[in-house]
C-alpha cells in the first residue's frame, strides 16, 4: 500500500467508484493504477497497486466495482478476473482462470445473494457459499442464449429481472421465475 496526498488521479482514467455503506471511504477503480481508497472528509489516500502481491502487476486496470450485502468489495479488472476484498481491504477470493473472460465489465448482486458479473464473453453467476459458476452466452442452453456474447451492463430491477446490456445484441432481460432470457433488438439502425 502506498498513501499519496496530491495529483494521485491527475493524468489517470477513472473508471469505477463505490462506497461502503456508513463509511466516509470512496472507493476509486483507475484503468492504470489500481484501486484507491480515498477518505472524502480528510482528504487521505491509500493507493492499492496490486491486490494479489507485491511481486504482482495484475489489477492495475480496475473496470467495476461492487459492494455486496454482506459488505465485501467486488473488484473487476479487464484482464485479471475478479478480486474479493474484506473491510480490512484483504483480498479474501480471487477468480481467475476459472471464469471463462477474465475481462470484467460489471458485477450486480441478484435477490437470491447470487453474484451475476458481466464479462466479454457473456455472464457468471456466482455462488459464494458453493463457489460454483454458472455461465450464460450466446450458445447456452435453449432459451437461455443472450442475443450478444459481450456484455457490458447489468440490473436488478425491484421484482428481481435482471437487465442486460450488450455489446451489439441490444437488451436483453432474464426473468427467474422462468429461467429464459428475453431479447429486445438494439432500437437504433446503425446502418442509416
């Protein structure tokens, strides 16, 4: 860790924030730095250059962050998975190689506590009491295909629908109480 006082985002491309709940610390992702922890009130930073070690250089492109229900920070890279962060700022669960694009793009919490994560080559859904990863693409089971294997988008509405945006397959919507995905085509034509 490193504490740095001025310019720390000067010249460098946010890309994520998040902040926990009842706290004064914002969460900052970089595409070239990494995460920063930033107190708003005091002004003080804590620049984490690497999640995995010092030796490390993977996490410096953070691309989403998110808080889940049970307060761990959810932090996704463009070309190292996702790493799992307690209060402490620790990184407690790494995914990796297991997940089938290690480029992320977004993370949201479904009502079940399942962790759906956006990635290029479409959807994990993660269960964080079993650690097994489902996966939605293009070629998935019938019915469950998204229209576009790069997804860059998710949202939980109130009645538990996830939305998905994508990369050229327009919106599509997954409803649980009946496992399918919906396909609403992209509404502009991009060839007029």
């Amino acid at each position: 860790l490193e504490v740095n006082a001025d310019g720390v985002f000067r010249d460098n491309e946010v890309s994520a924030l998040a902040v926990r709940s009842g706290s004064d610390m914002l969460y900052v992702g970089t595409r070239r730095m990494g995460l920063v922890e930033w107190n708003v009130h005091t002004g003080q930073y804590v620049i984490y250059r690497n999640l995995e070690d010092e030796k490390s250089t993977v996490a410096k492109d953070i691309r989403c962050l998110f808080y889940d229900s049970h307060g761990y920070l959810w932090v996704g890279t463009f070309d190292a998975g996702i790493y799992v962060l307690n209060e402490a700022g620790e990184v407690v669960v790494h995914y990796g190689e297991e997940l089938n694009s290690q480029c992320i793009r977004d993370i949201e919490e479904a009502p079940d506590g399942r962790i759906w994560v956006a990635t290029s080559n479409g959807i994990q859904v993660i269960d964080r009491d079993t650690k097994h990863i489902d996966f939605f693409s293009t070629d998935s089971h019938i019915g469950l295909n998204l229209a576009h294997h790069s997804v860059h988008a998710l949202f939980f509405d109130w009645g538990g629908t996830l939305w998905v945006g994508s990369y050229a397959g327009g919106v599509n919507c997954y409803n649980p109480h009946v496992n399918r995905f919906e396909n609403y085509a992209p509404l502009i034509d991009m060839n007029v």
